[in-house]
C-alpha cells in the first residue's frame, strides 16, 4: 500500500539555539545523509515521503500536509521532555507515528527514572544516586562505591560522557558533578562503575511480532586511547563520546559469547522493552557488572538509525536485512500496530522472524 509518510527529523546542521559551551549539542542529531537514506529506503517500499524538519514550522506543515503516518526520527530541543515533543503533536492531530509515545520517550530518556522503573520490575542495574544543581552530594553517597560513574541526567550519544567520567575519589566526584551541572544544566546521575564488556541489542515488532536483532558486543578499537581501558583492555572501556565521535569502537554482531549470556542479554531486554511499553523499535545497552552479570544501563526508544554507524542497521545486516528493508520494517511494524496494515502485510523481515528461534519470553503483548 502506498503512503504518504512524513519523516520527522532534526538535522545536525540546524541549531535553533544552544548552551553554546558544549562541543557534543548537536551529537543526537542525524546528518542530512541519513536523512536521504531513510527517505529513499521509504521511497523504495513505494511510499511518498514528506520532509518535515523540526523547526518553529513543523507543527504548521504537519496541520498542512496531514502525512498518513509519521516515520519519526526527531530529537526534539530542550530538556528532558524533548524527544516527546512530536509525539504529542502526532498525537494532538491524531496522526499515527513509529516508535514509542510521549511517555516512554520521556521516562527512557530520564535515567534515573529508567533506572526507578527497572529496579521496581526486579531488573538488575547498577546502584546509584541523582544530585541536582544546587543540591549537596548525600554524605553516604547513596550507598555506592568508589570507582563512580558520573554522566548527566537525560542526554543520550555520550553527551557528558568523557573518560573523566570515571571518578575515583570524593574531589575527582565533585569536580564531575560541577561539570556537569555547569555544562548540562541539568541533575549530574552517579552510578557505580561496571567493570565488564558492554552489549547493545536491537528489538523490532511488537506483541507476539517482537524480536530481538542479533546482539552486538562493543569493543575499544586499536585507538582508543589508554586511559579510558580497563583491566581487561581488549573487551572493557568507556565508551565515551571522545571515542564515539571519532568511531574508534569496533562493534562484533552477533557478539561472539557463550549462548548463555546472549539468552540472558535477549531476556532483559524484553523485559525492559515491557517495562516501557515500547513500540515497534527500541535499542537497550547493557554492560556487565563485577560479577560478569549483565547491568540495564539505558533504553533509547528512539535509536539512531544510520545505515553507516548504527548498531541497528549492523544487527538488521547480520540478519540480512539490508537497510531498506530495516526501515520499511520498522514502518510495517508500525502500520500494524495502528491497522492500517494486516500482519501478512510486512514480508520484508517476515522470512527471517519465521525462522528465527528468537520468540519472545516475556508474557504480555507490549504495546
Ligand atoms: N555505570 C557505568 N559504569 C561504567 N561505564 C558506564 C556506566 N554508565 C555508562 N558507562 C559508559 O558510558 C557510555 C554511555 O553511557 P549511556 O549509555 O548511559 O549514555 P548515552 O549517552 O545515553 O548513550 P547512547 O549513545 O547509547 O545514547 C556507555 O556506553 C558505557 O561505556
Ligand atoms: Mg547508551
């Protein structure tokens, strides 16, 4: 069936306004390439594709151009509610859209809320505590242990992450917590450190249609620079965004670790992705605590989806699934959950779901 899809987006090369002291602002935004990309991947499945930049404009050219559905990519401006703006709009004109709604958008994107949710449903996360600006360090530093890990709030491509962000001792603590209320302007969350390899899993669909993508392990690349190794420098570093910037990570999918830990990984990713009601994709990065257990770090219900450097388009190519027909997924996905499509309707990953052993484990339908 062909649509006329709005794709929603915010462009790296368009800053309305800025803290202006921040060399990562921009780090969430998609490159105008990545924009081409997906509008041709929509355009290949036969729709009509509407550019619709966020800008002061969008909500006009949204009543204007009434899209009959949205493929939303955009990060929204400002604060913690930033990635739900069009999604209320959407939801306002009652125009479907992909992905997750305005409530879990905000929670995922508030950590220590994530962190709240999921330690409430019994899913392991590291121990933390939130200092707000102008609030004091509680003196028994929540119960956590030195080695900390300090980053802000609700910021997402390792905005705030640096390799200071590992904190060793009270004075390297405080001096990351300043930075980040100065730079962020927002609450600075300080979790204990994890020490083990970090993983990041895809899931696509929804209800009895969800599936995990292949796991990706994520590793330091020849370059990643000493400081930010860990004990065991081949596999455990700060994915920071000094690293992320300059993509000195390497990332190996399907992870190559014992069948255990990977069904381990695939398990509490469902069981996150339930916990927030996710819709149609979701990405949900992990890493493993001292005990080699894997630890919730965070959920992006709106994850990058570059064909060149998105873990996703690396799990959808490890499953065959070239870039278009990752994105008319996510679409197909989305066009069912709001029947406007039957379930026989999204064959473009419907071979590999068929065959794949990866049904879910999780009770409930999602949403
Ligand atoms: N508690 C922790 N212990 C050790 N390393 C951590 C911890 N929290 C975060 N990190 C490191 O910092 C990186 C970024 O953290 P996190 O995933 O929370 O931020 P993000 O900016 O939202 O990420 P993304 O780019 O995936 O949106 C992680 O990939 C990990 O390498
Ligand atoms: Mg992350």
């Amino acid at each position: 069936m062909a649509l006329t899809v709005g794709l929603a987006y915010n462009l790296k090369t368009h800053l309305p306004w800025g803290r202006g002291n921040v060399e990562d602002e921009a780090a969430d935004f998609d490159d105008p390439q990545t924009i081409r990309e997906i509008a041709e991947a929509l355009e290949a499945g036969g729709h009509r594709v509407v550019h619709l930049p966020y800008d002061a404009g969008l909500f006009a050219a949204l009543e204007r151009s009434r899209p009959d559905v949205v493929f939303n990519l955009a990060e929204g401006w400002g604060d913690r509610n930033r990635e739900s703006i069009v999604p209320a709009m959407l939801e306002y004109l009652g125009i479907p859209y992909t992905g997750s709604d305005p409530l879990t958008l905000g929670c995922a994107l508030d950590k220590h809320w994530s962190k709240l949710l999921v330690t409430q449903a019994g899913l392991p996360t590291a121990r933390s505590f939130k200092v707000s600006p102008g609030a004091a360090i509680p003196a028994d530093l929540g119960g956590v242990r030195f080695p900390m890990f300090v980053k802000p709030n609700a910021e997402g491509s390792s905005k705030g992450i640096r390799f200071s962000s590992k904190v060793t001792s009270l004075s390297e603590l405080e001096a990351m917590v300043e930075w980040v209320h100065q730079t962020y302007d927002q609450p600075a969350l300080v979790e204990e450190y994890l020490p083990g390899r970090e993983f990041s899993i895809g899931l696509l669909g929804n209800g009895h249609r969800l599936r995990s993508l292949p796991l990706v392990a994520v590793r330091p690349g020849k370059d990643v620079p000493e400081v930010a190794l860990g004990a065991d420098p081949a596999n455990e570093f700060i994915y920071s965004y000094e690293v992320k910037h300059l993509n000195l990570e390497t990332a190996e999918c399907p992870a190559a670790v014992p069948d255990a830990l990977t069904q381990r990984i695939e398990d509490l990713a469902m069981a996150v992705w339930q916990v927030f009601e996710c819709r149609d994709v979701a990405r949900v990065d992990f890493k493993l605590d001292i005990d080699g257990e894997p630890s919730f770090l965070e959920i992006n219900p709106l994850p990058s989806l570059s064909r060149e450097w998105s873990f996703l388009a690396l799990e959808g190519r490890a499953v065959g699934l070239d870039y278009s027909a990752l994105i008319l997924s996510i679409l197909d996905e989305c066009l069912i959950r709001c029947g406007l499509a039957d379930d026989t309707a999204a064959g473009r990953w419907a071979k590999w779901r068929a065959e794949s052993q990866n049904s879910p484990r999780v009770a409930g339908s999602g949403n």
